[in-house]
C-alpha cells in the first residue's frame, strides 16, 4: 500500500526519470559500439563497457547535453522573474503581482539580533534555491564537459601524433565552443518556441497550457 500510494505521489518524476534512465543507458551501449568500431578500424585495442562509460567521449557527450539543458532551465527560471511575453502559460500577468512576487518577512537590514539575521540570510538562500540549483548544476556539468572533452581531444591527439593541450587551452578552443553552442541554441529555440505557441495552442490537462476554454484579456495580456 505505502509503495502503491508513493508511486501515485510520485509518477511523474519516477516515469520521466525512468526514461532518462532507459536513454542514457542506450546511449551508452550505442557509444561503446560505435567506439570500438572505430578502433577496430584504426587496429588498436577495444574498450570494455566500465572503461567506454568513464572515458572522456562519453562523459564529453553526456555532459555538454547536460549542460545545456540545465542552463535553459536556469535561464527561463531567472528570465522569466523580470521579463513577461504577453498571452504565454509560462509568463506571469503583465500587469499586476503574482505569488511567487511575495516578499520576505525577514530583513537582513532591520533585525535586531544576529537569530533573526541569521533567519533572514537563511530565507534570502531558500527563495532563490531553485535557480541557485540550477545555475550550479550548469556550471558542474560545464566543467565536466569541459574535463571529458580535453581527455577525448588528448586521446585523439596522441593517436594522431598531435601535441596534447591543456584545460584552459581547451576551454579557449572553437571545438569546445562549437559542442557547447550548438547545444545552447537548439535549447533557446525550443523554450522561445514553447512560449510563443503557447499563446494560441492548448493541451487539454497539461499545466503547461492555459484552460481550453480561456479567452484572451486584452487588458491584462493574460
């Protein structure tokens, strides 16, 4: 019964990182293959699966995904606190507060004591947790792209008989850029689009769509 009724608490997130799970997983297999495919076309040794999923290749091909889809979320948390698209389901009222706008009851600048300043750094941290989450799983999952995708361009390199580079060198590099940005994009594009057609379109259900039935307030923008 309590596993019954945690399942049904928790669907959601069980399902979407069952998912997550399956993918990534697949992923893996597929790398591994595809690896030891091309070694095998270049006469050097394959890779065991324990040695494929901590080399640099494929922590370079989860993390620079990782990475982008944390930045995203992060950008469209913070954005989304100070601008407004008329008419979205993801915007708050172009006019007006909204809930997520009450403030604090407690001031770092009128406590009396250090308890009570001590409460409102601690409450000052927790209203802004989500996006201080996010923003740090991007920087996290950024470096560890930037980590594995040096191993992978030094094990190319040395295969090759190329002068293998440093961290920063890398950072600094086109390559590096190019695996980040075009992850980026594809990523801007997607929220920017969500937004947008969310304005006319509707998911009957979803808490990501307005009502079915909503009509426009001209006045409101809502």
């Amino acid at each position: 019964m309590a596993i019954r009724r945690f399942f049904q608490h928790n669907n959601l997130a069980i399902v979407i990182f069952g998912i997550f799970l399956f993918c990534i997983f697949g992923m893996s297999i597929a790398g591994w293959l595809t690896n030891n495919e091309t070694l095998s076309e270049h006469h050097q040794v394959q890779l065991s699966y324990g040695s494929y999923v901590v080399s640099g290749e494929f922590i370079e091909g989860v993390f620079e995904n990782w990475e982008s889809e944390f930045l995203q979320m992060w950008a469209l948390i913070m954005l989304t606190v100070y601008l407004r698209q008329k008419w979205s389901a993801d915007s708050k009222p172009m006019r007006g507060t909204a809930p997520q706008d009450t403030s604090s009851r407690y001031s770092i600048i009128r406590a009396s004591t250090w308890h009570n300043r001590g409460k409102a750094i601690s409450h000052t941290l927790y209203s802004h947790s989500l996006g201080l989450a996010m923003l740090l799983l991007f920087v996290l999952s950024f470096l560890l792209h930037a980590v594995g995708g040096l191993e992978a361009y030094n094990q190319g390199a040395q295969q090759h008989a190329v002068v293998t580079i440093s961290l920063l060198t890398f950072l600094a590099s086109s390559e590096f850029w190019y695996q980040s940005l075009q992850n980026w994009q594809s990523e801007f594009l997607a929220i920017g689009t969500l937004l947008i057609l969310s304005i006319k379109l509707r998911e009957r259900g979803s808490p990501e769509s307005k009502p079915v039935g909503k009509e426009y307030d001209h006045k409101t923008g809502e």
